[in-house]
C-alpha cells in the first residue's frame, strides 16, 4: 500500500507507478466502487497512473454515510484529491462519475487550481438535457430492486440475495438521490479536451445526448459509440481501453516533450 493509499481513504491505486507523468483519476457510476478499475492499469500505457476514487459508503467505507447532494460531495473531493494533483493528471467517469468529473473540473477552474489535462465521460447525457424519467430513489423497496434489475447493472445473483441488497440498497438510494437531484449551472466552457463514450443499445442515452457534450468544451471534441447498453465500460472494456490507452499515450507523450 503506497502512502497515498494509506492516508486518503478517498483513494485506491491499483498499480501505484511513480514514474507516471500522468494520473488518471476514475469517478464509479451509481453503486460503484474503486474496484471496477482495479485492471485498468493492464490495458493502459505504463506512462499513466490509474487512481480510483472511492466514495463513502462502499468499499473499505461501508460504515461512513455516502452523500446525497452532488455539489457538497464535489466540494469534498477537491479538498480530498487536491494533494494528488501535484503532477498533470485527467479525469475519467461513468454515468453519475461523469457528472462528479465535470462538476470538480468546473470546481478547480473557479478556484483557480490545476485543471485536467483531458476528461473522459461515459454514458451519461449532457448536463444541460433535462431527465424524461420520474425519480427513483424515494420509491418503495420492491419497486426500486424492480428498477435495479431493468437497469441491468446489479448481478442477478446480488438482486437475490437479500442481505447483499440490504447493504447495497442504502448506497444506490442515496447515488440515485444525488444524481436525480442534481440542478445543473450553465457556465462558460471548459478550455480542455473531451471524449465521450456511449453504448450502442443504452437506449436511456442516445447520441443525441451525448453529442451535447460538445457545448461544454473549447478545445477538441471527440464521440465514440462502443457496443452494449449503459454497462458498456464492463461489456466492452478492451475496446474502451485501447481507445483510453491511445488518447492517454499522446497526452503522456506531449507531457514528455514539456519535461514532464
């Protein structure tokens, strides 16, 4: 365990790697964990280090109370990965961990921190597009692990057991709750990179909504559709890695040449 670890509970690096010029940090979807990138750093350029948050509530943090407000959980996490950024570093999140990446960029901006070098965000709409659907978070237990199974994201075998839904189900009620509540701000874009990833049949985010990304950036724009639904980054991780580990090669190569 390298001392990052040990002292910010917020993290968990897989493969510490101090000759990294480049950290990327990893924000989970609702009900995640650090773990789901524990392989990352094997399908990525040895030139970057992989550094996944890891939210209350899961993980090592099943006894502290996950947030259920998106900006006081932002506010907390600049504090908490402040102290990491000391080197060039990039963002990459999935569905809710898209939006927590977005809004921290905005965050160091307004504080006038480092700011990332690229972000990469997965399968989630644009955040100016308003939700279509009803909020779920509040809803009567049968009913939520109903929704739970119609996203397709909980194993069937976990949506079966109760005692694991029973730990399970105070952290998805409240990720949901703070994505559902989320109040987007317009602001003026950001000044790096984005790439977008959606699934080919998440028919929840279309194109459309991921293309409005593009309103939220003044430098270069990229959209690439992966085959699966909005569980792709599990489905099709090897495509998403090697497009991850090409973008990142080019930015760790360019870091290089300023003597990074």
């Amino acid at each position: 365990m390298t001392s990052a670890q040990a002292d910010n509970p917020w993290l968990s690096i897989p493969k510490p790697n101090p000759r990294a010029v480049l950290r990327l940090f990893c924000f989970p979807y609702a009900g995640g964990t650090a773990h789901t990138y524990r392989e990352w750093p094997q399908g990525l350029t040895d030139r970057v280090e992989v550094c996944a948050v890891q939210l209350p509530g899961r993980g090592g943090r099943m006894s502290e109370r996950p947030f259920t407000n998106l900006a006081s959980l932002v506010e907390v996490v600049a504090e908490q990965l402040l102290p990491h950024m000391d080197k060039p570093f990039a963002f990459f999140g999935h569905s809710m961990g898209a939006i927590i990446a977005f809004e921290l960029a905005h965050r160091l901006r307004q504080e006038e921190r480092a700011s990332p070098e690229h972000l990469f965000i997965s399968g989630r709409r644009a955040p100016q597009i308003p939700s279509t659907s009803r909020p779920t978070y509040a809803l009567p237990e049968p009913e939520f692990i109903e929704e739970l199974r119609e996203l397709n994201g909980t194993p069937r075998e976990v949506l079966e057991h109760p005692e694991l839904m029973q730990l399970m189900i105070p952290v998805l009620r409240a990720d949901f709750e703070l994505i559902q509540t989320y109040d987007y701000t317009p602001r003026p874009p950001l000044d790096h990179p984005f790439t977008v990833f959606g699934g080919l049949q998440d028919y929840e985010t279309g194109r459309d909504q991921l293309e409005a990304w593009r309103e939220h950036t003044n430098a270069h724009f990229s959209l690439r559709m992966l085959p699966g639904d909005h569980f792709f980054l599990h489905s099709s991780r090897p495509i998403l890695l090697g497009v991850l580990a090409k973008e990142l090669t080019l930015i760790a190569g360019r870091l290089g040449k300023q003597g990074y």
